[in-house]
C-alpha cells in the first residue's frame, strides 16, 4: 500500500497545486494585456537588432578569417 501511496501523493499534490494556480488567476483587463503586448513586442524587436548587428559584425570578420577570393 506505500509503493502505491508514494506514486499518487504527488500526483495528488500537483493535482491540488494546479487547481489552486487556476482559481488564483484572472483574465488581465485591457489595459494590462496592452502593457504586456507592447513589452513583448519591445522585446522582439530589441532582439532582431542585437541578432542584425551581431551578423552585421561578424560577416567582415568571417571574411578576414576565411580570406575572400
């Protein structure tokens, strides 16, 4: 019977867990989402820069390497 309870308790507590996590959350007003949007999209874009100057800047470096013909 222990070998039994110790494969359901913990499947009993994230059970638990999750239904207390789902009653805590609510649906975020407008102004909350539009916050979160903007951020994230903040974020995308700030990414897309540092991905095109880091390959902006190893391009000519790759060529001093590689020796362009």
């Amino acid at each position: 019977m222990d070998s039994v309870d110790s494969v359901f308790d913990p499947l009993r507590d994230f059970a638990k867990d999750s239904v207390r996590l789902v009653k805590r959350c609510h649906k975020p007003d407008r102004k909350e989402f539009t916050k979160v949007a903007t951020r994230t999209a903040i974020g995308f874009v700030v990414m897309g820069f540092v991905g095109f100057f880091v390959k902006l800047i190893f391009i000519p470096i790759n060529n001093i390497i590689v020796g362009a013909s």
